[in-house]
C-alpha cells in the first residue's frame, strides 16, 4: 500500500485454552486499529486458535463489540475447522470462513505478520 498504510494480519493458531495468547492477540488488533486507523487488519485463526471462534467462547465476549465496531475481518481457515470438527454452526456471528488457499493468498499479500 503506497499510501503509508500497511496491510497487516494477526494470525491466532495458539489454543484458547492455553494461556492468554489468544486474548493478547485480541488486544494488539484492538491496539493496531485504534492508534493507526489507517492500516488494514485481519484476524485470522488457524489450527487450535479456531477453538476461540466458538459460540460460547467467554474470553471473546469482551473483545467482540470492540471488533466489530472497528469492523475487523474475522477469518476461520476451513481446513482446521474440519480437522477439530467444528462445524459453521458452531461458531459465533462475524466469521468469514476462508480455505488454506485463500487464507495463503491473504499472507501473501501482507506486509506484516504477526503470530500468537
């Protein structure tokens, strides 16, 4: 992005239910957006960190109105979905749910990475 914008995505493949990775993630997208509102981010989960895409997921309850009124991308890889046998159903409102393909198009595309 030649605007001095950065493309950047915050990528949660940590288990919820182990420590407080997830959450920390949560607060640095929250960060990121809040003190340079011109960058573009997205929260993606892959591998254990889809667990915290849950309906009943507490930890995100706290974080989920300040996501969506920052209108943060929320992207589930379908593949680990399938692997931990989550269904669409399962999971809370807001997520896109995107393949390993595309999901790999979007880190392309980044400028920066940052992985809980």
């Amino acid at each position: 992005m030649g605007d001095g914008r950065k493309n950047i995505i915050i990528m949660i493949k940590s288990s919820p239910f182990r420590g407080s990775f997830c959450e920390e993630a949560l607060r640095a997208s929250v960060g990121l957006r809040t003190t340079i509102e011109k960058n573009e981010i997205k929260v993606v989960f892959i591998s254990d960190g889809v667990w915290f895409g849950l309906k009943d997921m507490k930890q995100f309850a706290k974080y989920s109105i300040s996501l969506a009124s920052l209108e943060l991308p929320l992207i589930i890889e379908k593949e680990s979905m399938e692997l931990l046998k989550i269904k669409q159903e399962d999971l809370g409102s807001g997520y896109k749910i995107m393949s390993r393909n595309e999901i790999s198009k979007l880190l392309k595309e980044a400028e920066i990475v940052i992985t809980y």
